[in-house]
C-alpha cells in the first residue's frame, strides 16, 4: 500500500516539474524568437510601402498597422 502512495507521489512530482521546465523553456525560446524577429513597426512599414513604390502617409501607416494588430489578435 505505502509503495502505491510513493509511486503516486512520484509521479505528480515529476509532471509538475515537466510543466514548470516546459514553461520555462519555452518562455526562454519565445523571447529569443522576439529577439531575432521582432513585431513589425511603423519604420519598417514605412520602408515596405517605400520599396512598393507607394508614398507612405500617416493616415496609411496607422490604418496598416491597426489592420496587422487586428490579424494577431484574430490568431
């Protein structure tokens, strides 16, 4: 019986400390994805409608980048 309760133990042990490690390494790996590529800003935008040929206004920025956030937070 006393084998039982240990085995038990045992293994919620082991899956709380799976979760707490997993968390942490993929919490250690999306700051460092963010790092090499991070969120797309108004520069970059900027230099991208630049490069498509369009003039970039203020108006145009502002209403791609809430169309963009509104993407992400969809997903």
């Amino acid at each position: 019986m006393m084998q039982i309760w240990l085995a038990i133990v045992l293994i919620v042990v082991a899956l709380l400390g799976g979760v707490a490690l997993g968390f942490f390494i993929a919490r250690k790996y999306m700051m460092n994805y963010l790092k090499k590529n991070p969120p797309i800003n108004e520069q970059m935008l900027k230099t991208m409608m630049m490069q498509m040929g369009q003039k970039p206004s203020q108006k145009k920025i502002n209403q791609m980048l809430k169309a963009m956030n509104g993407q992400m937070d969809k997903q």
